[in-house]
C-alpha cells in the first residue's frame, strides 16, 4: 500500500511540474506595430509608461492581421486604409532568454475622431521629425526601424536589434543591418 501512494504522490508531482511550466512558458512573441500615417507629414504617437511610441499589440489574440490592424486603430478611434507590411525585424535581448518579432505596419488615416486608449494619457499627431526624435529618445532601435520604413516606403525591410538595459533605461545597438526582403 505504501507502494501505491509513494507512486500516486510521484505522479501527482509530476503533473504539478508539468502544469506549471505550462503556465510560465518561455517563448519567443511577436510584436505588431502600426505607424498611421495623416495628411503625408503625420504619424500618431502614444506616451507610454515608457516614452513615446507608435502604437502596437503583441500578437496573442486569434485574429487575423486585418483584424488586428483594424483593433489597434479602433482602440483610438479612427479607421484606416491602405495597411501594408514595411518590416519585419527581430529583437534580441541581453536581459532575457527569448526574442521577439517586430511586424512594422503602415497605413492611412481615413476618418474618425482621436481618443486615448485606456490607461493612456497623451495621443497626438506628431510631425514625423518630430516623433522620430521622441521615438529615439524612447528605443533609438524604434526610431531606426520606423524611420526606414518611412523613407524607404517601396521595401519590405529586416534587421536584427540588441536590447540591453543601461542606467535603469532599455537601449539597442544593431546587430544586423537593414536589409530588402522585397521590393514593390
């Protein structure tokens, strides 16, 4: 009898471990950003707990891409037209074992009236000069990708990025540089 509990005890054990690491699994994720372009010289920006960024979703939910797109812009409470995908870049990270992949969209705005996301204090259409610099002061990786995607607008770009933490502030040195995955 001591036998059979000894071994029912190791199973139940061995589940717990099991369903534990199911709940805290280290994976890789992907990050979807959408660079909404107004009037040609205009791109929203968010101010973010952790300064100005364009904004973005990790990609969890089951949605398709559209749909995602559509989400991202309704949370602000416009539409958009014309999404396309501009890059695809990873991010590698000196402070964790996993990366990630940037999806960097853009798109027009079409129509609505601008509203703070949730928990978000300041939105604005940003002169691009001006957001690029925002955006540099943030991630100068986000800077770089958006900034390519922008200027060189008929290329589906790639890259790799190092993100490492520096005075309490998350920095990022290339790891590879731009590259044409395709070009329209």
């Amino acid at each position: 009898m001591k036998k059979v509990i000894f071994l029912l005890l190791l199973i139940l054990i061995s589940l717990n471990d099991n369903l534990i690491a199911q709940d805290n699994p280290q994976s890789n994720q992907t990050i979807i950003r959408l660079t909404i372009v107004k009037d040609n010289d205009k791109i929203l920006m968010r101010k973010t707990k952790f300064g100005w960024m364009t904004p973005a979703v990790y990609y969890k939910e089951r949605q398709t891409i559209s749909e995602v797109l559509d989400s991202i812009s309704g949370v602000y409470g416009i539409t958009i037209s014309n999404p396309y995908l501009k890059g695809l870049f990873t991010y590698k990270y000196d402070f964790k074992s996993t990366s990630d992949m940037r999806q960097l969209y853009v798109a027009n705005y079409k129509s609505g009236q601008l509203k703070p996301k949730v928990g978000e204090e300041e939105i604005y259409w940003m002169p691009i000069k001006e957001a690029l610099n925002r955006l540099e002061r943030t991630v100068p990786s986000l800077m770089q990708m958006t900034k390519q995607i922008l200027d060189y607008s008929n290329t589906l770009w790639g890259g790799s990025f190092i993100l490492f933490k520096e005075k309490n502030k998350i920095n990022s040195r290339m790891e590879e540089d731009f590259y044409p995955l395709f070009k329209i």
